[in-house]
C-alpha cells in the first residue's frame, strides 16, 4: 500500500488521510496516481446504459420522421389524384351539328382569293364545327385506346382555351390549356398561359409538357391547322375569333 509521507515529521500516514496522523500537516497527495474505477462500478453501468438509450432513442426518432414523411407525401400523392379525376366547371358539350359553318373551306377560299379577308365565329361555332369533325368515322379522335370523345374551345381577349375529355377504360379524363397564338411566317407559334387536369391547376411551365393529353386534337384538327398556318393573323376577342387571310 501506498505510503504519504510528512514533509514536517516523516511520519508514514496511510494513502487516505489529508492530514499528517502525528502533527497534522496538510500532506501532499499529487503524487498518488488516480485509483481505477473497479469493474462492475455501478455508476459506469449507469452512464453506459443511459448512453444506449439515448442513442437508440435518437435512431426511433429518426425512423419515426421518415415514415411520417411518407405517410404525409402519400396523402398528397393520393389527394391530388382523386383531384385530377374530378371534371371540371365546363358547359356541356356541343349537340347541335345542324348549322356548323364549314370553317376550314372558308379559310382556303380566302386565301386563294388573296384579298385579305377576315373570317368572324363565335364560340358556338367553333364548338359545333369541331363536334361535327370529330363524329366522323375516320377521324383520329376516335382511334386507339385512349380516345377523344369532346373538345371544347373557349375565347378571351388574347387568348385560346382548348379543354378536352378523354376516356380511359371507360372513366373520362379531362385536360385543357390556354394560350397566346400569333402566326410567324406560315407556323403557329403558341404559348401556354394556363393549364389543368381535372380540377387540379396546372403551372404553364410543366403543362406544356403534359400537352401529350391534347394531341389527339390537334390530330384530328391538323388540316384546319395546316388552313390556319397560311393566314395572316389570328385574333381571339371575348366569346369570338377572327381570321384573317393573306393579301
């Protein structure tokens, strides 16, 4: 056993005192290495098991945000789904096919004759000239399986509106956009203002790219595209639109 030595009277005092058995000096106990906690020292287990339970906590707890996190991106997920399969506020499609004005021979009449003719429809006429289009049998609306069963145009001061239902295993889907339409040199240069799918807005930026649920009708409409292309302008006013041909 280690001996603490007085540095007044030597006397030989044991490693526990603090001061000298015979004179009482302080004794000097710097020089006594740190006793080693003995193993099995309950204050040690204690520390080490707190240890793994707050290490063990901080990983339930992590595990516990992810899958709330999942849980809260699938009910978004879910939510928006059911969003887009609800149809939108839209008048009802055109059944009237009696008085459909033949848009697309008027178009190449003016621009054969050359005199710089503008052509005037409503809505109801457009509507009516594109449902009668689409009923014929060979038109592209009613081919594959994922057909075309009503468009619906509709004009605002400057703009276009094209809304489409499609069907899909017997359940219709429907889809529209707006745009800015001016003719460049013989193209139709078209920019997306506005976009949706069911009843859930689309941003213009990413609607352009779900475009692909319109191209059926821009199929079944492209030689009144092709008509539309060779004109002058194209003007849209409230509720109308008007063509005009080239000189």
């Amino acid at each position: 056993m280690t001996k603490l030595i007085c540095p007044d009277c030597q006397y030989e005092n044991e490693s526990e005192r603090i001061y000298c058995h015979s004179c009482g000096a302080r004794l000097d106990r710097s020089k006594l290495a740190p006793a080693a906690a003995p193993q099995g020292d309950p204050d040690v287990k204690t520390r080490e098991h707190l240890r793994k339970i707050l290490k063990g906590g901080q990983g339930n707890a992590r595990r516990a945000a992810l899958k709330l996190a999942k849980v809260v991106l699938g009910a978004l997920g879910a939510a928006a789904l059911i969003v887009m399969a609800l149809p939108p506020d839209l008048p009802p499609p055109t059944k009237n096919y009696t008085f459909a004005p033949m848009i697309n021979m008027d178009m190449v009449s003016a621009t054969s004759s050359h005199q710089g003719a503008s052509l005037v429809y409503n809505e109801e006429q457009v509507n009516s000239y594109i449902a009668s289009n689409l009923r014929r049998k060979d038109s592209p609306a009613n081919q594959g399986y994922f057909p075309l069963r009503h468009v619906l145009v509709r004009f605002e001061e400057g703009e276009c509106g094209i809304n489409a239902e499609r069907q899909l295993l017997g359940y219709s889907i429907y889809s529209g956009s707006s745009y800015r339409v001016k003719i460049d040199n013989g193209k139709i240069v078209s920019t997306t203002t506005s976009g949706y799918i069911g009843r859930m807005s689309i941003h213009p930026a990413v609607m352009k790219y779900a475009d692909i649920l319109l191209a059926k009708a821009w199929d079944s409409l492209a030689r009144e595209r092709n008509s539309v292309a060779k004109l002058a302008s194209i003007e849209f006013h409230p509720q109308s639109v008007t063509l005009v041909a080239a000189r």
